[in-house]
C-alpha cells in the first residue's frame, strides 16, 4: 500500500492534478480509495444525495460527524476531508474551533468550509488548533439563499478580481487548498495562477491544480446532477435490474437455491 496522503501532500501538489471525489460512506469509501482517488471528501451534499433533503442547509454536525467516521474507517491511503455543515462555523471562532475538533475527533484530516473573507478568522483559528482548512468560493450551496439560486459566478471581470481578493484573503488566514465551485474557466485561472496554495475545481473548467466531483454524479446516482458533472457509469440502472431480478426469482419460485441452503444434519420430524 502507498503511505497515507497528508493536506501538505496536497498542498505540495500545486500545479499538477489532484482528483477528489465525495463519499458518505464505508463501502464507497473503500471503492474511491481502492481506485487510487487523492482526496476524499465527505460532502455536506450528503444532505442532498444520500438523506434526500432539498439542499445542503439540512446537514447537521451529527450527520456529518457520523459519516466522517463511516468513511474514516474506509479510507487507507486518500487524504480525508469533511465539510463544515451550514451553521457549524458561523455563529463564532470559538464554535468554529469546537465543529473542527469534532470532525477531526471523526477522522478527518482537514475540513473545508465555505465562504470568503469573512470567515478568514475562523480559518485561522482552526488552523492554529492543529486543523488544516480547505476554503470553498465561487457557489457556495449554503449562501444558495443569498446567492437567488445556483448560477454560475464570478463571469464579469470585476466578480473575478473580487473572487481573487477573497481568495488571496482565506490564503492569508491559512488554507492549504481552496475549492472553487462553478466560478468561470477565466476566474478559476486567475485565481490558480496568483495563489500559491492548489485550486480544486468542480464546474469551473480545466485549469485548475485538481478536480473534484460528487461520487453519486460520476456513478449515475444522482436525481438530477449538475451540468458541469460527468457519469461515467449508469449504477442506477444496475441497481434496478439487479432487485427487480431478485424480485422475479423470489416470485418464480428460482430463489434460494440448493446452493444457498443449509441442511439439517438429521431428520427432522412433524
Ligand atoms: O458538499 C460537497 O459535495 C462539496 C463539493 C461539491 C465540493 O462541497
């Protein structure tokens, strides 16, 4: 097995290509680690895809911290990153710290939360409690409120330079990483040149130091994935064939077979 990837192995990987994927649990877990995946992410889009809600503001510290230690468990050589849910961080440094630790506590390596500027204290204060921080700008699923939807950002160029100042401004509190969520192929270039610390994208194009994607999206999971997503495989459908044939077998009478029976060891009478 290859060593354990570490957030300065990922912050060593500026300029070449980081691939992280989402998983929620401890099979995924073992299957994204298995292919060779670099960062593994314990999304709070886990809301979403896994516990059916309708955005991620549903996410709780319990849920996330649950799931952390699922994948935690999974997980042999990927670096092990878990999301900072909606309300963990922001009420104070104090609760960010403690949401930290409690993820941490979990098994995660580092966290990521979401936002610019002002919640660069924040970062620092995790990062000063032994935690590394990756930053997520661009669409923010938790603004989605204040942002009037999930549209793409950061298109103009003075979104870009804003995003970059926001950026420079997590990089300054500490990040190791920074996600950058369908911010525009020019945005998500300046920021990747000017910053010393990798960018990691998801539908923000192809110039970024790494790409990140959800696992329920890449495997045809997903009610109704994004348009930057990419399946690479309709699981979905699988799935479906594989329990509708179960159902078939138990009504025909073909399942269990001899095989998956056990005998007694003598005759049993009545
Ligand atoms: O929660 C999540 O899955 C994420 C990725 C989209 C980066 O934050």
């Amino acid at each position: 097995m290859r060593r354990k990837l570490t957030a300065r192995d990922i912050a060593r990987m500026k300029g070449g290509r980081i691939v992280a994927i989402t998983a929620y649990d401890y099979p995924t877990a073992r299957i994204v680690d298995e292919a060779g995946i670099d960062v593994v992410l314990v999304g709070d889009s886990l809301a979403m895809v896994v516990l059916g809600h309708p955005s991620t503001l549903q996410a709780t510290l319990d849920d996330m911290v649950r799931h952390t230690a699922a994948v935690a468990r999974g997980v042999r050589r990927a670096h092990l990153v878990a999301d900072m849910p909606f309300g963990s961080y922001e009420p104070s440094t104090s609760k960010a710290v403690e949401s930290a630790v409690a993820l941490a506590r979990a098994g995660a390596e580092a966290v990521k939360l979401e936002g610019g500027s002002e919640y660069a204290d924040r970062v620092r204060a995790i990062v000063n409690a032994g935690i590394p921080v990756m930053g997520h700008l661009g669409l923010t699923p938790q603004r989605h409120l204040r942002l009037g939807g999930y549209r793409p950002q950061a298109r103009r160029a003075s979104e870009a330079r804003e995003l970059l100042r926001e950026a420079e401004d997590l990089e300054q509190a500490g990040i190791y990483s920074l996600v950058l969520e369908f911010v525009s192929e020019e945005a998500a270039g300046l920021v990747t040149r000017r910053l010393s610390v990798p960018t990691i994208c998801i539908g923000s194009g192809r110039v970024c130091d790494g790409q990140i994607l959800v696992f329920h999206d890449v495997v045809g999971l997903s009610d109704s994935p994004p348009p930057f997503a990419k399946r690479y495989v309709n699981a979905r459908e699988v799935l479906l064939g594989a329990v509708k044939k179960y159902i078939e077998e138990v009504r025909k009478g073909l399942f269990p077979g001899e095989e998956h029976v056990v005998h007694a060891k003598e005759r049993i009478e009545g």
